[in-house]
DNA sequence: CCTTAGCACTCTACGGGACAGAGTGCTAAT
DNA sequence: ATTAGCACTCTGTCCCGTAGAGTGCTAAGG
C-alpha cells in the first residue's frame, strides 16, 4: 500500500466528516467547495478514485457519492482525526449529572450508562467491575427457611453479591454464625479473585475447628462465591436512542441489533475485548466484531479503574456513523471521573 | 344501546378474530364465507353498517373492511371471547422453562418475565413484590469506609436490598453490630410495612438503651428502609418482540413506546393499577392508559401472590391486536406457577 | 506530469396516469 | 328480513417520463 499524500488525507477526512453529519454520499463537488480545498471537482474525482480502489471508500451506486468504507473509517480515526476537546461547560454538565449521586456503586455505574446516553444520544453501556479485582469485605450466611442459605457477599468498594444456595441438611442459624465468623476473620481484606485459595487454605491450616458440616459448609460457600465472581453484567440505557439514527429505520436490521443486545453475553464478550489491552478510548467497529448481528454498529470504550486496577468498561454504542470527535472525549472524560468517584476517598488528595 | 342480538355478536367476533389473525381490515365477504354464517355478505353488510354505528368497528377508508375500534374490542373481550384452555404439553412446557431455575426470588421473577416474553412472542413484564407485604428476616450494617455504611435489608421471601447511608460522624463496626442486633431482634417477623412504626416505638420503650448515637443511627437507618420500600422495580424482558408485530413498522410509532418504557415509573403505574382490584387476568387496551404514547399496546397481566398476600404483577405487553384468547391463559398459568414456586415449602401440602 | 473544463453517460427519486382489485352502500326483487 | 346485482369509491401498483446529481473520460492548458 502507497502512503497517502497530504491530500488524500484531507480529502478522505473530509468526505468522512460530511457523511457523518449528513448520512448522504458526498460527492465531487462538495468536497472541492465545502471544504477548503483549492482543487477542482475534477481534480477530487481522481483522488476519490484512488481511495475507491484502495477500499477506504466506495460507491452505492454509479452515480452517487461516495460512502466511507470501515477501512477507511478505521484509518481516519486512526491516523487522521483530531479530538475535540471537551469544553469546560459540557465538563460541568456531566459533573452535575452525577453530583446528585449516592455513593452506592450500583447506582453510580447506573447512573453512568445513562448519562452517556443522554450526552451522547446512543446507547450508553457499563460492563460491571470485575469482582475478582476487588476485596474481601463482609459475607453472611442466613438460614431463610428449611435448607435454604443466602449467601451475601460484600466487596471494599460496596457491591453487594447475593446468591442462594441450595443444602442436603439444615443447618440452624447460630452453627452459621459462627460459619461466617471464621470467613470474616479469614478473608479480610482479600482479592475477591483468591478467596477460594485462601479459603482452602484456611481449611487445611485450621483443621482442628472444623467438623463435617462445617467444612462442607465452607466448601459450598466457596463455590457460590465462585460462580458469582465468574458472571458479569452489563448496564445498557438509551436503546432508543438508537431508533432516531435514520439508518436504522428499517426495522428489520433494528430488531437484530436490539436482540443482540437482549443476549448480555455477546456484549459482554465485546467488551472484555476492549478492557484488557490499551488504557485510553478504544473504537471497535462492527465489522471487526465477531457477531454479524452488530455489522453496523460501533462501539467508543475506555476502561475505569479504581486506584490502579482496572475495573470495567463504560462505552457508547451506536451506528458506524456517529460524531466520534465528540463522543470520544465525552466517553474519556465520564470514564476518568467515574474512576475519581470510585476512588477511595481516604486515599484522595 | 340497543342488546346486540347473537348474530351481531358472531359477526362482531369473527371480524375480531380474523382482524387478529391477519392485521388486515375484514370485509364482508370473508366473514361470511370463512366464518361459518349461513347468510350473505349483503347481509353481513348491513350489520357491520349497524356495529360501525355503535363504535365497535370503523373503516380506515370507504371501500376497505373494517377493523374493530378499541370499544369493540372491550366489548368482545368482555363478553365474547372464550378462554382456550392451555394443553398440558404447553403447561409441561412452561414449568421446565422453571425447573432449572435456583430458588432465588429474584432469578425467579427474571425467569419469568423471561417465559412470558418467548412464549407470548411479546414483551413479557414482571412487577416487583411490594416489599412492604413480605416479612423482615434480617438486617445488617457494614461499615464500608470513614462514614460511609452499607444497609442490607433481606425478607423472609428472600429478597435482598442494599442501600448506602452517608453518616456525618464515623461509627465503628462494633457499634454497628450492637445496633444491628438489637433491630434483628426488635424486626423479628414483623411486616415490613409496620417497621417504621416498630423502631418508633423500640425506641420509646427501651429508652434507656439508647445513647445519642443509637437513637440517630436508627433513625437513619429506619429512613433508608422506608425509602427502600417506596421504590418499586420491573423486569421487561423481549421487547425486541414487539419490533416483529407489523404494526410497529414505522420506527417513530416503535420509538414512542421504547421510550414509554425507559421511563420505568409510568410503567409501574400502569401496573400497579391492575394489581389493587380484580383477582385474576386483566386486560388494559391502550386508550384505557393514562399515556399518549402507550395508546397503541395492550397489557395482559394478572397478580402473583405468596400464600394469602398480593406481592404483585405479571404479564405480558403487545399491540392491540394479539392473540389474546391464547395469552390469557399463559399469563394466568404462570402466575399461579409463580405463586406457587414462592409459596413456602413449609406450608405447601 | 498534474490539473481542469467540458461533456456524455448512468442511475435514482419523484410525480402523474392508467388500471386492477377490493369492498362498500343502495335498490329492487324475493 | 334477506339477498342479488350494480354503480361507485378508494387504494396499491406498475409504468412511464423527467429532473437532478454525480460520475468517468477526454482533451486542453499550465
């Protein structure tokens, strides 16, 4: 592949940019008057025809415009964009949003998701922290009725985990005490993700204390709290703010993307991707998504973290056409003020 | 208004029934010939002329059948329609869509709304248990860090909420743990409904317990829960469902009703109002809402209970036209599944 | 060699007219 | 009271013809 020259550059840019704002082809003439190039049509005609033929754009039809290809879309925001920066007022109204918040967690991630979708007018998302990267701080076992114990497990930064858990034989309220006595004392303070070798451990270490039902107990516990930290889950607010985008007016492409979303684990899976690597904004465009369901739509994400372990993901989906010089400092900024709200304030400045 | 006589009732269904089948306005031909009337369509002419006056059916235009109006619609459901009863391979079928399920209440209503929706091809809705019906179990106060504490509050049904309490001055856990066992013994069994009452008066009885620290955290923590209980919840499940019906084609009519949706508390409402009166299956057309933008759908819901007490709604939302004769007994089926799977084992026969 | 003016060509979107089909309401006969 | 028959109305569709947008190519100019 040749370099693109300086021109080529400015004429892909600003075919993008105009389709983005009008969804329509772009043609020759547009491009050469609207956008500062001191070229003739005829002159953007042949560019045009070098990035057709290079696949960064392509043509619905011989005598249309032309439409940025996802190639071409993926080189300009790699290569040629230029962020806006956010302004000072909008900063402020986003900080406002959340002002009002209670420092519940829950609540918080919630009100994130929303607040990206209000700013951003798409779908607002937020992949759940992963709870193995957060610590020990309470569990209690509570007999609800005949065999039936619930499991509730609180991390540090307050998300609350319950599950129930199924027993062979009853066990009565004051043996599970004392059960939850021994976990609290044993798992202060530990990553969630190593509770079940510490608990093990504890089990061999201790061995005197325990009898049958105890250890049985432990073990099942353990299990549960397991599974718990294994499952994630997603926040999505504003689907319908999807339906204004006017190519999602067919209703059929709108139905699968919507029940694309119904299945969290495909989202979920979209998102991990874009959590482990790079710190800052990441772009994931349909086509490089595993699903064909989300072909066409797009995805601006950035982690959050809480000190220096990276937590979840919070984004911004929607249609391969949507104004990315904005959303993304908009999804960086949310992202690095939930990571402040997060925060431990013993540990703040 | 005049009686209908029999035949106006049987031309008035067959139009409904065949209207619900196709989507497509009914002319007279039809009615009469697929419909099993021993008359001519002349005939049927002149009484559907008659229906057409008395508001149950109207003409989008002149030379097109008719389509019945949300009064006929009333009327046949009201008076009409007759009840399919559900085949046992259907019930068979709807109860292993639970058998997997753990016992967690709240998986359990997620499952449900889970079941309406892909059984219905509709929306399926699930109002959440209006707390203040079900019985305290338990309470907790975890301090989480410098005057932040975490209330978790679990009924008897199993049902866990948390909520985070800002506190002006910091409280040691062992503070907390005293507090929190004198709740758990003062709350024992008690409605949740009457534990504002309860705390008001623990604390006038046992007055000389209580410090200045005491009394305040109470008092908190007793706002917390109250809070708590005012906020109901739903679970929507499949409204991608409804982007099938064709009715729903034009995007901006779909884009409406999403939204209607987001905003969870009209919804709320919406059920809340089929809950109060009638015991089993309710039906609310559209124009029989409050709302502007619900005007197009249709709810079929009926309440779930524990034992004596109304928790609280399911049921499933689509458009006017459904096969209601078919949901009906759905909806009323799996309600009283769930009533039953949260009936507690002890007292089951 | 790059740029540009000019032009023929292609494709779409849109509006109008013709036409078939569906369904009605009315009238007159049974 | 019912029904056959018929004129009438309205819609949806197909088929133009046209205007407009945009292209690619060619030939001329710096």
């Amino acid at each position: 592949m040749t370099e693109l020259t300086r021109r080529d550059q400015q004429v892909l840019e600003a075919v993008i940019t105009d389709y983005i704002q009008t969804g329509e082809p772009v043609g020759s003439r547009v491009v050469a008057k609207r956008h500062g190039l001191e070229v003739s049509s005829a002159t953007i005609r042949n560019v045009m025809a070098d990035l057709e033929e290079l696949g960064f754009l392509y043509q619905p039809h011989t005598s249309a415009g032309r439409i940025p290809t996802d190639r071409g879309l993926r080189f300009y925001l790699d290569f040629i964009m230029k962020f806006k920066t956010l302004k000072e007022e909008e900063r402020e109204l986003i900080r406002r949003a959340f002002n009002e918040s209670e420092a519940d967690v829950k609540e918080l991630l919630h009100r994130t998701s929303r607040v990206l979708s209000d700013f951003c007018k798409q779908a607002g998302v937020v992949l759940w922290p992963k709870l193995s990267m957060t610590r020990f701080k309470h569990i209690e076992l509570i007999r609800l009725r005949t065999r039936q114990i619930m499991v509730i497990l609180i991390s540090k930064s307050g998300l609350v985990h319950h599950r129930m858990l199924e027993w062979e034989e009853d066990i009565n309220q004051h043996e599970l005490d004392k059960y939850s006595r021994y976990l609290n004392e044993l798992l202060e303070d530990v990553p969630l993700g190593e509770i079940k070798a510490r608990i093990i451990e504890g089990m061999r270490k201790d061995k005197a204390l325990f009898d049958q039902l105890f250890s049985k107990t432990l073990e099942m516990t353990q299990r549960v709290v397991q599974s718990t930290l294994e499952n994630s889950e997603v926040y999505i607010e504003g689907q319908t703010n999807l339906l204004i985008n006017p190519e999602f007016a067919q209703v059929e492409r709108m139905r699968k993307i919507l029940s694309a979303f119904e299945d969290k684990s495909r989202l979920i899976r979209l998102l991990d991707r874009t959590m482990s690597t790079s710190p800052g904004v990441r772009i994931v465009l349909g086509s490089e998504s595993e699903s064909k369901d989300l072909s066409e739509i797009s995805l601006i994400s950035s982690p959050y973290r809480r000190g220096d372990t990276l937590l979840g993901v919070v984004g911004v989906i929607g249609p391969l056409r949507m104004d990315y010089s904005r959303i993304i400092p908009v999804v960086e900024f949310t992202a690095a003020l939930l990571s402040d709200l997060l925060e431990d304030p013993e540990n703040r400045a």
